[in-house]
C-alpha cells in the first residue's frame, strides 16, 4: 500500500524557465567574450544533446564541448555562472507554482502522507508558503535546509525514516532520471516521471533509471499512484523516455 508520496519542486511542481533562460543567456554571452560567439538556439541544442545522456549539468558540460581543452577560459566561465546562480537562487524571480500543483497537492494530502524531496534553495518554501500548499506538506525541508542533496541515497533515507514509511510504501515523483528516478529506485521506492522541463529529454542509461511509470504533468499523479499496483506502463503521453514494463 502507497503511504507516502516524495514530491520534486523544480520541474513536476515550480515552472523554472525563467532560470534556464537566465542559465543560457549567461553562457552564451560569457563564451562570446571568450572568442567562442554562438547563437541561443545552437547552444540550446548543445545542452538537449547533453540532458539527453543525464549529464548532471548538461548547461556546463555543454560549455566544456566548446571551450574543450582550455581549462583556463572554462574557470573564467564557470566562475561567472556560479556568481549568477547564486544571486538568482536567493530571490527565484520569474521561478512559480504551476497551477495543477495548486489543485492536486491538497487532494493528495488527504490520502497520502507528503514530503519535500526537492533540490532547492530556502526561497522555494516560501514559494510554496505563498501559494498556500507548504501546510500540505509532512517534511518541510529541502536541499538547502537538509545539508544533503539529491541524488544521495542518505537524501531519501532521512526523508523516509521521518516519516516513518519504508520504500515500498513510497513514491518518488520527480522530472530527473538521474536525480529523482534512479537513487529512488535503488532504495526500493515506487517512481513516476514527470515529463516537464528540459529534463524530460534524459534517455535512461540503465533499467534502474527508468521510471516505473511517466506522466504529462500533476494532474495524472493521483491516478498514477493509485495504479501502482498494476504493471508499469506510461499514462497518456507515450515516449521511448518512458520506459514501458519495468518492475
């Protein structure tokens, strides 16, 4: 019986284009001052092909291929990126609720028992306590808060143990293979894919990256978990991204 359920932010709920956008343009600008002038659209593709093999930062690594073998100009870029990030992490602008969270969380909060399973700065609760679902929630903390990110199997651990659940009793509901999908399934959790973002581009590199089941947004999760029990199979936006019939 599913007990809990371990929600991802960014992606399944927090619309973060604005962050991508800022990510890009950073890149972009920053390479052409580094000699290397290429156009939003090229680079973006860069970064698909990277997301696609779950590079874990696919932006850098997609300015790596570029500025490959000059480590000296990548630090010069790097530095410029870490600098914008952490700005934009304090403040999130541009970052929101994606309106089908604000209907589905507080129907799941009546069934299941939930929990922040999400990368994010501080910010993010206030994101959500402004939306009025942080109350929903079990396990309040995130990344930041917990000291431990994602994709630590110690991540998953804390968050189940505080809720008192084991992994056959949980859900891990995420956009990452990488993240979100594989760690979960190392422990022994249920997992479905949230196909949103750029990251639903990430192809599976081994079974345990493959969600047990996939969905297009929060709207089907409430259907999704209470199918659990039933051979895995994707809802309604079939895909080679989504794995069909692993266990």
């Amino acid at each position: 019986m599913i007990r809990a359920i371990l929600l991802d932010l960014g992606g399944p709920v927090f619309n973060e284009d604005a962050e991508y956008a800022v990510w890009t343009e950073l890149l972009v600008g920053s390479l052409s001052a580094q000699g290397v002038p290429i156009g939003r659209d090229e680079f973006a593709g860069l970064v698909k092909e990277e997301i696609a093999r779950c590079e874990p930062n696919p932006w850098l690594s997609a300015t790596w291929r570029l500025l490959c073998p000059d480590f000296a100009r990548f630090q010069v870029v790097l530095s410029a990126f870490r600098a914008r990030n952490e700005e934009f992490q304090r403040e999130l602008p541009g970052v929101f609720v994606r309106p089908e969270a604000k209907e589905v969380i507080p129907q799941l909060a009546e069934r299941y028992l939930l929990a922040l399973a999400a990368n994010q700065p501080r910010k993010a609760l206030d994101l959500l306590e402004s939306a009025g679902l942080l109350r929903y929630f079990r396990w309040r903390e995130v990344s930041e808060t917990m000291g431990l990110a994602k994709p630590l199997p110690l991540f998953f651990r804390i968050i189940l143990d505080a809720l008192d659940v084991r992994p056959q009793e949980a859900v891990m509901v995420g956009d990452r293979l990488d993240h979100d999908v594989f760690p979960a399934r190392l422990l022994g959790l249920h997992t479905v894919r949230v196909l949103l973002g750029p990251y639903q581009w990430q192809t599976p590199l081994t079974p345990y990256h493959a969600a047990h089941l996939c969905i297009g947004d929060l709207s089907q999760l409430p259907r999704a978990v209470r199918q659990m029990g039933v051979r895995p199979r994707c809802f309604f936006r079939p895909h080679r991204r989504c794995s069909r019939g692993v266990s």
